[in-house]
C-alpha cells in the first residue's frame, strides 16, 4: 500500500487543480480541432503534393475542405484542366505506394464516387465518375502519411 504524502485538503486541491485543467484543454480543443485538422490536412497536402510527376502541369490546387471535400484541379500547359472531386464520407480506403521520397496516395471510394471533369479538351469536356483518386507525393514520412489519414478520417466522421 502506498501512503499519500499530501494531506486530505492538499489531495482534493491537486485533484481539483487536474480536473480543472483537464477541462480547460479538452474545451480549447474542442474549438479548435475542426480548425486545426483542416489547417494540418491542408498543409501536409500543399507540402507533399508532387507536381513533377507530369511535366505538363502549368499549375495545381489540392484542398480539403471543411465540408468534407478533397479537390484536386490540375491545368496543363495547353489550357486543359482535370478536376477531381471527392467526399470523404464516400472514401472507403487509403493507400500509399511508393517510399518515403515518393509515391502516390490512393484514395479509394466506395463505388464510382469521384467526381472527375476535364475542361478546354482537345477531346472535348468530359464528365465522369471514379473510384480512385491518385495523388503523386513526394517526402512522405510514415508519421506524416498516419497523420493525414487521420485528418481525412476525422472529416469522414463529419459528414455522417
């Protein structure tokens, strides 16, 4: 048995004094955390995100947004544009394949769930479903790769 060295009123007090703290930080937390994933998700996305895995691409956007959304609009030196879109409730999985210097992140959807559209195509606009969403990455770390998951997963629970 171990004998407590605080008297009884300096026990309740250090209880009280924990709880207290406790309380304090699960509330700021709580206000924050819906701001705080998505700054995080949206950081490590724009940071790992690997344009020069196609040359062609004149510029890029890669969001997640607080309703839910991954989108991802590519445009190419000729004018075309490719944009993507996925509601992270509909996501079923995610894998990674590649290393730690690259790879490609694969969000994958329940079914044909992925908004795809294709703008100023040679072949004309295209709208169509997918069930993969395959973003090129680069400096993935295994900390960083768990950490987005649960980004993406935390803003799959808010859509439900």
């Amino acid at each position: 048995m171990v004998k407590s060295v605080l008297p009884k009123n300096k026990k309740i007090a250090f209880i009280f004094s924990i709880i207290a703290a406790a309380a304090v930080s699960l509330c700021f937390v709580a206000g924050m955390a819906d701001q705080d994933w998505l700054n995080w998700g949206n950081k490590c996305l724009s940071e790992s995100f690997d344009p020069s895995s196609d040359i062609k691409i004149k510029k890029w956007e890669l969001v997640l947004t607080d309703d839910s959304f991954i989108r991802l609009r590519k445009t190419f030196q000729n004018g075309k544009q490719e944009y993507f879109s996925l509601y992270l409730q509909k996501m079923d999985d995610m894998e990674y394949l590649g290393n730690v210097n690259n790879g490609t992140l694969e969000l994958k959807a329940k079914s044909d769930d992925i908004i795809v559209q294709t703008y100023n195509d040679r072949q004309g606009n295209v709208d169509s479903m997918a069930s993969v969403l395959k973003i090129p990455v680069k400096n993935m770390e295994p900390e960083r790769l768990d950490s987005l998951q649960h980004a993406l997963i935390y803003f799959k629970s808010k859509g439900l």
